[in-house]
C-alpha cells in the first residue's frame, strides 16, 4: 500500500514517472461527451461529470459527484450519442454549463478536505488520456474556461493495469479490465456514474495488490 504525507492538492511538477506515495487520496474522473457515429462534431462538448473520491490507503470509496452538463453548440443529442452513453435528451436540457460543473466539482472537493481535517492531498485518475487531454483541455479552450490545476495531471489507470495484467490491456475498454480482474460488472453498463464506479473497483484491485501508482501524463506535455 502506499504510504500517506499530508500535503495540499497543488500541482507536483512536470515528473511523469513521481510515484504517488504523497497522495492520500485519489479522484477518479469520467466524462462522457457528445457524438456521432461516422461524423466529426466539433467541437465535443462534455455531457456527463462523473468522479470518486477514494482513499489511497484502503481504496475504499469516500465521496461521490455526479452532474449532467447541457452542451450549448449541439444541444440537441443525436441518437447514437444517446445510446452510446446511455443519456437521454432530458438529462443534459436539465444539466448545467460546464463552468458551473467544475465550480460544483470544487466546492465537492473542498467539503472533502473540510472532512478530512482541511487537508486532502489527491491526484486524477482516468481511463485513458481523453478525459483530460482531448475533451476537457479543448471545450475549456474553445469556451475560454479556466481549467482547474488539478486536472493538468493525472494518471492514465491503463498503464498501471496493464504492468499487473499483460499490455494487451492498454487499448481495452473498462470492461474488458474488470472481466480480466476478476469482477462482476457493478451497476449499469452504460453512463458515467457506473463507468467511475467501476474504475474504481479496479483502483481499489490494484492497491491492495500493492501496484505502482504513478503520474503518467500532463497537459505540460504537448
């Protein structure tokens, strides 16, 4: 298990490779967009927030947020979007702009670290890089808001899973993972809040197999 030293959540450096002893916590992000299959949309715009808050000791799950985010350049969902990621047109009439997303994602985090003792040291976990260097990087430019430091790095839950279970699993989907672990799907095949869940179970694998866990990327790194 990883040892914990109480820090603030600030960005670490430009190291790649800092193995997250530091940490006490991790945030598990999923984001899910808009689509159409077989055509380009430019730009994405992110529809659905999801993240958890787990402890980096135990990986038990502490917190949860969950938001659905009304995109402003195609607002209406095509019917492959809709399907693909199980949202329905009503979810996303009913979400908030993106700026008000992660304005509700910070104050989540910082109720976090007012229960932690006012201290709560964490870094980003996704699957993949998308979520933090294509589609939240591009919509945050393309609308002009400000990213939050915490999202310019993170680590790419692919890389550390794929050192325990064989690199076939760097371009698998979080499904085929959680079959590869060992685990029963949890909750709905489809939609963000399922999607995090399960990533989490797989975090939670993997530090109680004791794996290297490590900054794989950043948005320094263009």
């Amino acid at each position: 298990r990883p040892s914990v030293k109480q820090k603030s959540h600030a960005f670490c450096g430009d190291n790649n490779n800092e193995v997250t002893e530091s940490y006490d916590h991790f945030v598990i992000v999923d984001l899910k967009a808009t689509g159409e299959k077989g055509v380009n949309i430019n730009p994405l715009e992110i529809i659905e927030f999801s993240s958890i808050l787990v402890d980096a000791v135990t990986g038990q799950q502490a917190s949860t947020f969950h938001t659905y985010v009304c995109p402003i350049m195609h607002p209406e969902l095509s019917e492959f979007c809709k399907e693909y990621n199980g949202i329905l047109q009503t979810n996303v009439e009913a979400g908030v702009m993106l700026s008000e997303a992660l304005q509700m994602h910070q104050a989540w985090l910082k109720e976090a670290e007012t229960k932690n003792g006012g201290s709560l040291s964490f870094a980003v976990v996704t699957w993949g890089d998308w979520d933090c260097r294509t589609i939240l990087m591009q919509e945050c430019s393309f609308k002009h808001v400000t990213i939050p430091y915490y999202f310019y790095q993170w680590i790419n839950l692919k890389k550390p899973f794929a050192e325990k279970f064989g690199d076939n699993y760097l371009l698998a989907p979080v499904l085929e993972a959680v079959q590869a672990a060992g685990l029963k799907w949890k909750g709905c095949p489809k939609g963000g809040q399922s999607h995090a869940d399960n990533k989490a179970r797989l975090l939670e694998l993997l530090i109680r197999h004791s794996a290297k866990l490590y900054i794989t990327d950043n948005l320094l790194a263009m």
